[in-house]
C-alpha cells in the first residue's frame, strides 16, 4: 500500500496533462521542429537554434545541451520556468538562481528585463559572460557565491562535462576552489534591491534551503517564483508548505520518473494573487 500511495501522490499533485506531458516527449519534438547546427572547437561546443548561439564546455556531451535548450525553448515542457502565473515582461527586475550556462538570463534580458544572476561557478560565469557578449547584450549583474541558510564558504567544484553538475565538495582537492555562500536575506539587505519580480530557482537539490533564507524577501518584495523539485523527494511537499504559510498560491507542473516506480514534480510556479 505504501508502493501505490508514493508512486499516486505526485500524480495528485498535477493536472492530468502533465501526466503524459513528458520531457522525452517535448523534446523528441523540440528536435524535429527546429533546425539545430552545432559547432565544436577547443573551449566550446555551440548550439545554434533560431539564429541564436548558445555556449557550452567543449567536452560537454551534446544530447545534454540540446536538452537544456529545448526546456528553455519549448513553452509546454516540463521544466520551462515561465506559465501564465509566473512570467516577467519588460523592465522586470528576474533574479536568476543557478544560472549555469546563462541561457534563461540572456533570453530574459532580450525581453527588456533586468537580470541579476547568482551562479557560483566561475566556468559557468565564463560562459555566461560570453553568451551575454555574443547576443549583443550588456552584461548581467553577477554574483559569483552560493545562497545557503549561513555566511560560510564552501569548496566547489565544476563537472567540466556537465555545467548543471557542478556543486558543493566536502573537502579541498586540486580542482575545487573556495566559494562564500550567503543567505539570500543578507544579500538583499547588502544590495538593497528595491523590488524583485521574478525569481528562478534551479539549484540541485539546494532548492528549499535558498528559499528559507530569503523568507524576509519573499514576504516583503513578493516576486512570482519558479523553484524546481524534483532534485529532492521531499521538496515538493515542503516547498508547497513553506510558500504558502508567507502567502503565495502554488502549483505543481510536470511528473519526472527516476526509476524504481518513484515519481516526482518536476517545478513549483509560486505567486501572490
């Protein structure tokens, strides 16, 4: 009975569209509708899609990059950050948590809005720096930290094929590298940003912790989030709980399988009415 209660309770969770709705699905489609060219050469693989390039480490695997285009690109997959709920329009101020490879943010900023990245990984940061340059864009407001329940500083590490893999170590080694983290309370109260929008979310598994240490902010500013959760088989029940005990209406989107018979919500889309 337990096996059937856990593997029913994410499908309760979502429109019944999202059950069939999924990324492999979206996906498969994404690749057959668009004209996609790719580059390669010593430090980057390139994704060109509708006349945009798109920017990864060279020796990142290209059925990833594509993945991690067709969720930005395509407005009915599963993990696409924006719904009629939650979305942003020009002059928008999008606050971007776990930017990786910048794409999301450089899309956001063609559409006129203002957007603050927070990406603790410094090749990450490169190629976010180079996308923003190559789209014509002025470059973002960065910050190069990890957002966390304590001011700290952590050892990290980049997955040099896998941008979205690089994370938290629990010790030194020749290639991780110091990284303060920040509650994300503290940071608004240092930037003293006047009003945030939109908030993205999409930090491996660090999702409900960045958020509990933005609570003053979310109560004060208010901003539309989108947080993901499938990283964490808990997350969608505490996440759920938590925004809405500050006063923000939620709903889940999406249905990831990650095998065993265990289902997961793969995003949560937060607002105020």
């Amino acid at each position: 009975m337990k096996l059937i209660s856990e593997l029913i309770q994410p499908l309760a969770r979502v429109n019944p569209y999202w059950w069939f709705q999924t990324s492999q699905r979206v996906e498969s489609k994404f690749l057959q509708e668009n004209v996609i060219e790719e580059e390669l050469n010593s430090e980057f693989r390139i994704i060109k899609v509708g006349g945009h390039k798109y920017f990864f480490p060279a020796i990142s695997n290209s059925t990833t990059c594509r993945m991690i285009i067709s969720e930005l690109l395509s407005p009915d997959h599963p993990h696409q950050y924006i719904t009629s709920e939650t979305s942003y329009g020009e002059n928008d101020i999008v606050l971007d948590i776990g930017s990786c490879e910048g794409a999301f943010a450089a899309v956001a900023a063609t559409k006129g809005a203002k957007v603050i990245v927070i990406e603790p990984s410094r090749a990450n940061c490169a190629l976010i720096r180079k996308l923003f340059n190559e789209w014509q864009l002025d470059q973002p407001e960065i910050h190069e930290i990890l957002i966390g329940p304590d001011s700290a500083t952590m050892q990290f590490w980049d997955d040099p094929v896998n941008p979205g893999a690089s994370r938290i170590v629990p010790e030194q080694f020749e290639s991780s590298y110091p990284v303060a983290m920040l509650p994300l309370d503290e940071l608004w109260k240092r930037e003293k940003w006047p009003r945030l929008d939109f908030i993205k979310i999409d930090a491996e598994g660090y999702d409900m912790e960045i958020l509990k240490s933005g609570k003053q902010l979310l109560k004060s500013l208010k901003p539309k989030i989108a947080v993901t959760t499938y990283h964490n088989a808990d997350h969608p029940k505490q996440v759920k709980e938590f925004l809405e005990s500050i006063g923000y209406k939620t709903k889940f989107k999406g249905i990831l399988n990650t095998g065993n018979f265990s289902l997961r919500t793969v995003m949560l889309h937060a607002w105020h009415a």
